[in-house]
C-alpha cells in the first residue's frame, strides 16, 4: 500500500465512509479500492475530487514532514502527479512562485527547482532546464561522496535529467561531459549496477551514438547489458534494450533491433502501466511501419495498445508523436484523408514548438496532401510544398546533429520527387551542415579532356512525375512509403533515454 493510500483509506474510515459512499462521478468504488491499494496512482484533478468529498485539507492525502516549508510538500507532490499525468504546465505554473520564497531549506530548493526543470523538459523547454539543472547539478556533486543512499540517488536523478535535456537539445559533446563525469562519482560511490547508474549509461551511451560513434556504442551497451542481466536489474536492462534497438535498426539489423525491442518491452510490462512502456510501445510501432508498409496492422496494434498510458501519464509531445505515428498508418493504408486529420491534431498539441516532432508533422502532412490530390500515377507538383516548406522553417531553427541531418535529408527527397531540385539542392546540403559535413576552403574540379570523339546523346530527364512513379510503391500509400519510412527513421522521437523514469515517477 502506497503512503497516498493508507492515508486516504485512513480519512475515509475516520469519516465512516465506505468505498462505494467516497465514489462518484469521474471515481468508482473500485477505482478508490485500487488508490488504497497502492496499484493506481492518482491524478491532480482525482485527488481535488477526493478532498471536496472527504472534507480535509490536501495535505491529509499527500502528507508533508514537520518543519518544511508551510504548503511546499503538498505543492512539490501535486507537480510531481501533475507532471506523471501529462499536466507538465500546470505543475510548472504552480512551482514558479515558489522559487521567490526566502523560507526554502536547500533541499526543499533542490526538490524544486528539479521538479521545475522536468516540466519544462516535459514541455520541450530544455533551455530552462539546463538553466536550472546545471547549478543544481554542481551544488550535489558532493552527495555522493557521503554515505546517505537517498542524496546519491537524487544526485544520479538530477545528473540523468541534464544529461538527457543536453542530448533532446542537440548538444551531445555536453550530454557526454555531464554523463561521464557523473558515472565515475557513481563508481567511486559504489553504485555500479545499480539501476539508477545503468539508466545514466545508456544515456551516455545514447549520446555517443547520436556522435557517430557507433562502434564504441554498441561495445559499452553489450557490456552494460551483460552487468545488468548478471544483476537481474529489470529497469537498467529494459533502458538498455532500448538504445541497442534503436542502435541495431541505425546500422540496419533490423529484425534484431526489433526483437530487442521486444524484450524491452516484456521487461516494462512486468510493473504494469508506465509512461515509458506506452513510449517503447510508440517506438515499437515505427520501428514496424519503418521494415515494412505490409506491418501497418501490426503497428496499428502496438499503437492502440500505447494509447491508454500516454493520454493518461504522456505529455502533449508524446501524444504529438503517437498521432504522427497514427495518421501514417492512415497514409500507408491508403486513407491519407483520414491521416491528414490526425497530424493536423499532432500539430496542434506541439503548439508549433521548434521540435524534430513538429518538423515531421509537417513532412507526413504533406506526404497525405499529396496523396489526396493524386490521380491515378499522375502527381499534383505543387501538392504538399507549403507543408515541406513549413518543416523546412521548423529544422532551419533546430541544431544540427544526426537527427535532424536525417529529417533534412527526408526533406530534400521530397523536394526532389517534387521536381523542384534547388530546394532539394539546399536540403541535402543542409543534411551535410547538420552532419557536420561541411565544404573544405579549396574544392577542386576536374576538367574533361579534349576529345575527338563524338559525345553521346544526353539521356532524356525524367520529369518530376515520371520520377515519382518510378521512385515510389504501388498499393495502399503509394507515393509515400519510401519518404515516410526515411523520416520516420529520424522521426524526432529521439534516441530513447528512458526519460520517463525521472524524479516524479
């Protein structure tokens, strides 16, 4: 039984009120046997029901320890249920205020500032995370020097946080630096194995990827993966999975990637419901739409069985992602009008945020506008170009790293089906920049020779719709599968690193 539980069963007897007598409407009699019970944790708008029903202040249900700050605790465990149930701007607007307060003791700070800074992570402000992270990271350096298991345990939590925050912004040279440097604390503290180092590795890990360096990566996460399997650590091996998934479907394994998936999967599903298995769920489904158009049942599947946990623990951006993911099983299946709404939703939800996200919403959008204006193989040339033009604006005001490289270059194939090759041009070349390919100071041309002999004939130019139907599939979603399954490869939902299990969960 969870200490939410015991006390509300404790204010409910103590009012002489059975289970059916505290239920009614939003709350059944065995939706609160299941709060008492500890199996269900409760939402900031169920546990305002249950306070107007009982009668009692909300600290007799979230409960604070004497001597805080008077109102703080109830405060910092209402944003941390906020935030687990996707309410990241509520929780974020309730601790603001708290920072002016001269009353806070340091821990009450840290807890602060920490719950702070994963809203705005939630909300995909990962500036003002790093703002707050980052000072609070170097004043607990300390922590885990010192004999007291719960400091080392905020101080790993704090230290994942900003390292995961750098790699979402696109810096993974710091996300690397703040990651090394707290594993080693975490290894001189003894904590090698531990779940909490194992998620801060894969992390890590996951930064060296998105780095390039892929041989490195796979090597560290085979032996992480061995350390946690020796330790029967179920969380620290599922985080683990996850990134090797997504590391084998980037060199091209595929069916591998996906049965490590699988096992990842299996891992999250023996605790129950989490955010982190309904995400896995969603990277699950497009690692299947990503081997074949032939796997959209099965992908519709997966999805529908992630959509309960994300509307009820997701944030806005993650039920972005699964609308995404949602209309191009649309698309695929050959109802793009249908896919169409759904990312018009997905949008909605990312509010225009500069995300990865937001700029394959717009690809996908496109993609269905496309296919809803084609007749026959006969393509509309000038079909989808506002929403590639609107990606275009969204990648050109994000980093450049491996991700976005990958959704430029998604771009840029568009623009080529689209005829319209100096876009294409500046696209691919953008994929470079974002690659950290650049242009060397002197390029050298090669000349072409006098010769006596007669060129031959250029060959015919296909034209733009000529080129399309011979570049794309034929059957449900044709025109789009192979420009779909290139962005989703690079889809915005990030190396996974496992950033659900957070302080507040």
């Amino acid at each position: 039984m969870s200490d939410f539980g015991r006390r509300l069963r404790a204010e409910r007897l103590r009012r002489g009120m059975s289970q059916s007598d505290l239920a009614g409407d939003g709350i059944s009699p065995s939706y609160v046997s299941l709060l008492e019970s500890g199996q269900r944790a409760p939402s900031p708008r169920t546990i305002d029901l249950l306070t107007e029903r009982l009668g009692c202040p909300l600290e007799a249900l979230t409960g604070r320890p004497s001597g805080a700050t008077p109102g703080l605790e109830q405060e910092l465990a209402y944003a941390a249920l906020a935030i687990r149930h996707g309410e990241a701007l509520s929780a974020r607007r309730r601790l603001i205020p708290w920072l002016a307060s001269p009353l806070l003791l340091p821990e009450e700070r840290d807890r602060l500032e920490q719950l702070l800074a994963l809203s705005h992570e939630r909300l995909g402000d990962m500036d003002s995370a790093i703002a707050l992270l980052t000072p609070l990271f170097h004043r607990r350096q300390s922590a885990l020097s010192r004999q007291d298991d719960r400091a080392r345990s905020l101080q790993l939590e704090i230290a994942l946080a900003l390292c995961r925050c750098h790699l979402d912004a696109g810096d993974a040279d710091q996300a690397v630096t703040v990651g090394e440097h707290a594993l080693q604390i975490a290894e001189r503290a003894s904590l090698t194995g531990t779940e909490a180092h194992l998620r801060l590795a894969s992390t890590v890990v996951a930064a060296y990827f998105e780095l390039g360096q892929y041989c490195h990566a796979s090597a560290w996460i085979a032996g992480l993966i061995a350390l946690a399997e020796s330790s029967e650590n179920r969380g620290g091996r599922a985080a683990l999975y996850w990134n090797a998934a997504l590391i084998c479907e980037a060199k091209g394994h595929q069916e591998e990637a996906l049965e490590l998936c699988e096992r990842a999967l299996a891992l999250l599903s023996e605790d129950g419901g989490s955010r982190d298995l309904a995400r896995l769920q969603l990277t699950a489904a497009g690692m299947l739409l990503r081997m074949s158009a032939g796997n959209t049942r099965r992908a519709l599947a997966v999805l529908e069985a992630a959509l309960p946990g994300l509307q009820d623990l997701g944030s806005a951006v993650d039920l972005g992602s699964w609308e995404n993911e949602r209309g191009l099983v649309e698309l695929l299946s050959g109802r793009p009008g249908d896919g169409e709404v759904l990312i018009r939703s997905a949008l909605r939800r990312l509010s225009g945020r500069p995300l990865l996200e937001t700029a394959r919403s717009f690809l996908i959008l496109g993609d269905c506008v496309r296919a809803r204006r084609r007749t026959g193989v006969v393509e509309d040339p000038s079909a989808g170009s506002a929403e590639y033009l609107k990606a275009q604006e969204v990648l050109d005001r994000l980093p450049g790293n491996r991700r976005s490289a990958g959704m430029w270059r998604a771009l840029a194939k568009r623009w080529e089906i689209c005829g319209q090759m100096r876009r294409a041009g500046q696209a691919y070349a953008s994929a470079l920049d974002a690659a950290g390919i650049r242009p060397t100071g002197h390029t050298v041309v090669p000349t072409t020779p006098a010769t006596t002999t007669a060129p031959a004939a250029p060959a015919t130019p296909a034209t733009p719709s000529t080129r399309a139907a011979d570049e794309r599939p034929t059957g449900p979603g044709a025109g789009a599968q192979d420009g779909l399954r290139d962005a989703g490869g690079t889809d915005g939902t990030a190396v996974p690193t496992m950033t659900a299990q957070s302080a507040s969960e």
